[in-house]
C-alpha cells in the first residue's frame, strides 16, 4: 500500500500519527532528501510529496491513501474518499484586507494560492470577481493595491495583524486529512481499512 504524504507544516505529526499506529519508517530524518520511504514490515510505502500534489496523486492511483490539509483537498476538486479527519494541522480559510475593503463593490479582485476555493465562494454569494493567483506573501496584494481582498489559510492571524489586514469573513475549519483514491478502496479494502482503524485507535489513545 502507498501513502503520499504531505511535505511541510504537517508532516512531523503525520510521521508521529503513523508510528503511534505501529507503521515505523527508521530512515525518515529530518532535512533529508529521500522521496520513498519504507515502514519496517515493508507493507507501507510512504512517498513524500509537495502539499498541493496529494490529491492529485491520491486521485491517479499512483497513491493508495493520502495525508493532506483540507485547504488542499478543497482546491484540488479531486475525485476520491475523504475519510478520516486527523485534527492536527487545524486553521481556517478566511476571506481578509482591509477594513473598508468589501464596502460598496459590484466586483472583486481576489488574490489567493487557492483560486477555486476563491471562484466557489464567492459565487456562492452572488459576488463576480477577478482571481489573482500568487504562491506567497499573498497579504502583500491588499497593501499595494493589486487585489480588494485574499482568500487564505490562518492559524493565529498574527501574519494579517502584523501587515494591518483583517479577518473579514470566514469561510471553512481546516485540518489534516486521509484521503482514499475509490479504485485502491475497491480492491484493497480490508487492507484501507485495517490502516484507518489502527490510525483512529492512536487519535483516540
């Protein structure tokens, strides 16, 4: 069984999630560069791949199973399983700028690393608007003019406070994720589940 699993932030829980489920990968270190990784027994391979690839992985059957934030899953639109949320990695998408920034505006300009989940939004609520993708430092785009607002992930809000934006909507509750491709379900079942049954019992103990 393959598992991507998300490079970054969350990745050190979700090695420390994998070991207290009893799956062990002796030479995961910190700082390496090693891609492939395998436990023990040698019946997980975990791959380690960038964030905003693990659906993409997860949905072409080149993983089984995936560990990734909900942020991701949400700007991928993948078709696969979402089944089991891991509660670390926990933030929120929020819609934020300054404070006049959403006052007496027929249209929007958006700045985010996630358009879709931008695009979804505010179509939802009837709101045309213009999408700007950037891949860092998206609070800057408010401050010099480039975008009314941004559609982002924030934890504790200090990057916002500190650059004079504000949390002007939220949108979702963000965490880590297992995600199942629908074939690897199919076929491996007993395998995905025995995996998601000893992952819940180390959440719960």
């Amino acid at each position: 069984m393959t598992v991507a699993l998300a490079k970054g932030r969350t990745s050190n829980s979700s090695i420390k999630l994998l070991q207290s489920a009893g799956f062990h990968f002796d030479d995961i270190e910190d700082n390496t560069r090693k891609l492939v990784f395998y436990d023990k027994e040698r019946k997980v391979k975990l791959i380690s791949v960038k964030a905003v690839d693990v659906p993409t992985y997860v949905e072409k059957g080149a993983a089984d199973i995936g560990i990734v934030g909900k942020d991701n899953i949400l700007e991928a639109q993948s078709d696969l399983y979402e089944l089991l949320d891991l509660n670390f990695g926990q933030c929120k998408f929020v819609v934020a700028g300054l404070n006049s920034s959403l006052q007496q505006r027929s249209r929007l300009t958006v700045a985010s690393k996630y358009p879709v989940v931008a695009q979804n939004h505010f179509q939802r609520k009837g709101i045309p608007i213009e999408t700007i993708k950037l891949n860092g430092s998206v609070e800057l785009a408010p401050l010099i003019g480039m975008a009314d607002v941004i559609v982002d992930i924030v934890e504790t809000g200090r990057t916002l406070r500190e650059n004079g934006l504000t949390v002007l909507e939220e949108l979702d509750h963000i965490s880590t994720r297992l995600i199942v491709n629908k074939a690897s379900f199919a076929t491996k079942t007993d395998t995905i589940e025995d995996f998601v049954t000893k992952l819940k019992k180390a959440l719960e103990g």
